[in-house]
C-alpha cells in the first residue's frame, strides 16, 4: 500500500465518494454523448473502437487488435463479423500463418474515416475544455489503469 493512501476509515464509504463510481459515470456519459454522433456511420462505440484502430494502422490480426483494444476473441470477432457485414472491413486468413485472421479495411471503410473526423470535433466541443486539459485527463486515467493492472497481477 501506498504511503499517501487513504485508509478505509479515514474515507466515508458512499457511492458518491468512490472514484470507480464516477469513471463508471463519465464511461456512460461518453457512450450516451457517442451514440447519436455515430449513427451515421452506422457504429456502436466498440465497432467505432475497432476502426479507430484500423485507421491508426490497417491490416491487424484479430489477436493484436484485441490486445489493442483490451477485448478477447468472444467480445471482438461478433463486432467484427458485424462490420464485415457492412463492407466496412475484409477478414482473411494469413498466407503465412492460416491460424491467424487479418482484418483490413475495405475502400468503403477506409472513406468512412472523414465521417468519422467529425464525430472527434464534436466530442472535443462536448468535454468542454482545451486539448491539453484532456491529454491530461487522459494520461492520468492511462496511469490509473496501469497502477490498477499492476496491482491486480
């Protein structure tokens, strides 16, 4: 345990105090805030998480992009079979290892990309503070989540 840690007796024990309370909060608030910004695209959030991730880099396998996006093959091949589905991306087998599918983007996914610019713009204007403001939000919620994963191992 941490020197500067709070001990149990020193914190009230309410829901409203717990910092996992309030991620869990702010984790809805984004999914409601992304929902109707991504209709358009005809995504839910974890299909927009997928191709976030093939627009950084395409041509994953399925076991990397898991361990990009933290999800195991029972929660991300359904989302990738969904999207396949809707021509967004292509799944083959690698030529060089047939144990191993490679997910691509397809042209229509890859054009979706422009749309999806926008959806960035407009959940910046809906956190409502600076770039650098959230980067730091952003690299102290990174933190947490690895001191937690640490702790847990």
């Amino acid at each position: 345990m941490q020197k500067n840690a709070p001990k149990a007796k020193d914190v009230e024990i309410r829901l409203d105090a717990q910092l996992c309370f309030a991620i869990y909060g702010a984790a809805h608030a984004f999914n409601r805030t992304y929902k109707p910004l991504l209709e358009p695209l005809g995504l839910t959030y974890p299909q927009y998480l997928v191709m976030l991730a093939l627009w950084e880099e395409d041509g994953h396998t399925v076991k990397v992009l898991g361990e990009k996006l933290g999800l195991d093959s029972g929660t991300l091949s359904p989302l990738l079979k969904r999207l396949e589905q809707s021509g967004l991306v292509a799944r083959q087998r690698d030529p060089q290892d047939e144990r191993q599918v490679v997910i691509t983007l397809t042209e229509k996914g890859a054009g979706l990309k422009a749309q999806a610019d926008e959806v960035y713009a407009a959940i910046g204007q809906a956190i409502g503070c600076s770039v650098e403001e959230a980067v730091a939000v952003r690299d102290s919620i990174i933190a947490l989540k690895e001191r937690l994963n640490k702790a847990g191992e």
